[in-house]
C-alpha cells in the first residue's frame, strides 16, 4: 500500500486529507475474442471509479466509500476508506474503442475485445 500524495482538493476548494492508495486485486481471462479483466474494488460506485486510456496504458481509479449508520461513531475500523490505482500496458491487438465496463458490489468486469483482423488481397504493381 502507498499513501497518495498531497490531499486532493474537495468540495469548495477544501483539500482532502492524504488517504491510502491499494492496488486491487485482479484476474484476467483471453479468449479467441479477448479479454475479460475482473477487479476488486469493494466500496467503490460508479460515481467514484474513472477509467482512462492514454498511449495503450488502461488506468483503474476508484475511490471507496463506506457509509456509517446515522446516529453512530466509528468503535473500530478494520476496513479503511481509501483509493485503488491500477495500470496495465494494453497490447495493440485489443479494440480500445469497443471496451465494455460494468460494476457491480464492488467488482469491476471489463471486456476488451480483439480487433477483428480481415485477410486482404495485396495486389502486386
């Protein structure tokens, strides 16, 4: 676990304290298609995950949140609030533009799928 960098700035300009970065846990499946990515992200939504590809590098950010019944004070924490960072290199076989995503109770499933490779006839001059 790494502890990110300055705070990042909240709502109205306020500044978040430093919170831990983990990387999640991932499995990674190919078929003759292509791939199929599940990450763990327990905590995290919709709302609080960013996926970005820039140059052929798949960059999963997610930050978690857990919500305390009203009414309650924190006795004891065994599961922390914190971020999830995890890069990978994408191969230029994969179709970046056709990636599905989904996430659901806390687990990310992403299909990327092969580019559809057509023979063609290279005609000689």
């Amino acid at each position: 676990m790494i502890e990110s960098g300055a705070g990042s700035a909240g709502p109205a300009g306020s500044v978040e304290p430093k919170r831990p970065v983990c990387q999640p846990h991932v499995d990674i499946h190919e078929s003759e298609t292509g791939l199929i990515l599940r990450a763990d992200l327990p905590g995290v939504t919709k709302e609080t995950l960013e996926l970005v590809i820039e140059e052929n590098v798949l960059k999963i950010f997610g930050r978690s949140t857990v919500a305390m019944p009203a009414g309650t004070l924190r006795a004891h924490d065994e599961f922390r609030m914190g971020d999830f960072y995890r890069s990978f290199i994408l191969s230029d076989e994969l179709d970046t533009d056709n990636i599905k995503a989904e996430l659901e109770n806390g687990v990310l499933n992403l299909r990327l799928p092969k580019k559809k490779v057509r023979p063609r006839r290279i005609e000689v001059e």
